[in-house]
C-alpha cells in the first residue's frame, strides 16, 4: 500500500488504519529520515489502540511502552549504530508476545527482530507531504 498525505493528521490516519491489523506480539519497523514523520504516524497507531496519553519519540530513552487495549512498545534506534555493543535482552525488555511493537532506525538491530507484521517508509516530500508505504 503506498499514499500521500499532506497534513499530520492524515498521517496519524495512516498509521490508525494499519493498526486495524495488528496483534500482540506484532512488529512494524519504522524507516525514514529525520523528520519525515515516524513518530506522528506512531502516535496515530497509538490512538487506534486506545492511547489517550501523549506519544513522543522516545529517541533519548531508547522506547516507551504505552497502555492502550494492548500495550504498546515505541522503539527508537537512531542513537545505537548497532545492537553489537549493547545487552543482548535489550530489545526483549520492549518487543514482548504481549504487546504490538513500533520500532524507528530498525536497521540499527540487523536482524534482531522477529515477527515483523509490516515495514512501513515515509518519505518527506516538502512542507506537510509525506508519502507512506506500507508493506505488506
């Protein structure tokens, strides 16, 4: 699936209508550049599966888990060039059978992740346009 949107909200959509899939225990990998509109299109995930609190980027702590209908896990991996020097439960901590997981800069972890539902790119297309691939 791939779509254009040109305000937040409609990229908060984006991400509300692929949450409509997802199941515990489920992984999206977020690609994109900075500011390209990750975290909004998380955030609009988040809200589908009933969190009312806010949802930043969790780029200085690593990841959030929030408390929807599921828990959710919001992953950032921007800051780790790799997951070779870190502990190796790392990303156990977040990506559990219980919760559906948003992982940013997935390619940091080479690999390191499983049940990958979807792999979602957002590309900055100038001011508020965006277009989203979702795949599959």
């Amino acid at each position: 699936m791939r779509e254009e949107t040109s305000t937040p909200e409609a990229t908060e959509a984006a991400g509300a209508r692929l949450a409509t899939r997802l199941e515990p225990g489920d992984v999206v990998l977020v690609g994109g550049e900075l500011g390209s509109g990750k975290t909004t299109f998380v955030r609009g995930a988040c809200r589908a599966l009933g969190v009312a609190g806010p949802v930043t980027s969790p780029t200085f702590e690593i990841g959030h888990v929030y408390a929807g209908r599921v828990e959710i896990a919001h992953v950032d991996l921007y800051r780790l060039p790799s997951l070779a020097g870190e502990d190796p439960a790392l990303l156990d901590d977040y990506l559990t059978p219980e919760r559906i997981g948003f992982v940013e800069w997935a390619a940091h972890a080479a690999g390191a992740i499983e049940r990958v539902a979807a792999r979602v790119t957002i590309e900055h297309q100038g001011g508020d346009r965006r277009a989203i691939a979702v795949e599959p």
